[in-house]
C-alpha cells in the first residue's frame, strides 16, 4: 500500500487549521481530529485515544505530557488560543505533543 504525498499535505494542513495554542504549546482537539482520522461515531474515538494512552504508558512516557481530559467545548480567540472551557459537552479531550516542560490545563 503506498501513501500519496498529496494527500498527506492536504491531511497536514487539515490539522494545522486546527491547531491552537495554550501558553505558547501546540494542541489539538479529540473532536476535531475525530472527524480528521476518519472516525465517525465519538466512541470509537475514545477507545482509539484509551489505546494511545495505554501505550504511552507501556512505552515509559507520561500520558499527562502528551493527553489532557478536558470535560467541556474549548473556547479559542480569534487568533486560536485557548481561552477556557464550556462544561457543557461531556467526555471532550484534547492532546498536545510533548512541550519542553510539562503542562496542564488543570480543566476536569
């Protein structure tokens, strides 16, 4: 199976447009990247993200550094920063790849 490079810069760019920051840290949210990764029901997801966790963890890498429960809808600026959380949709997470020095939201 050969991957087409133009779809993966079309993919790479459909990420990057959702991409905002928190303190200056790259991050992501789970139901945006549900829809990007193909899934189409938020269960399925969430085993997908519980199986990525597991192994963070079977491979000695803190899942707090990379994985952030985040129990509400994300409020962004303008400019895609984070502003905070609506506690109004269950079960939302959101990711960051590993920052220079742990962080976390303390959002639950």
């Amino acid at each position: 199976m050969s991957i087409d490079p133009a779809n993966v810069a079309k993919l790479r760019e459909r990420f990057e447009e959702k991409k905002f920051t928190y303190e200056g840290v790259e991050a992501w949210s789970a139901r945006d990247q549900q829809g990007l990764l193909g899934y189409a029901k938020w269960k399925d997801f969430t085993f997908a993200i519980e199986r990525a966790v597991e192994s963070c963890r079977q491979t000695n890498r803190d899942p707090e550094r990379h994985f952030l429960a985040i129990n509400g809808k994300i409020e962004l600026s303008e400019e895609r920063v984070f502003m905070g959380a609506h506690k109004n949709l269950e079960g939302t997470k959101s990711w960051r790849p590993t920052p220079s020095r742990p962080r976390r939201l303390g959002l639950n």
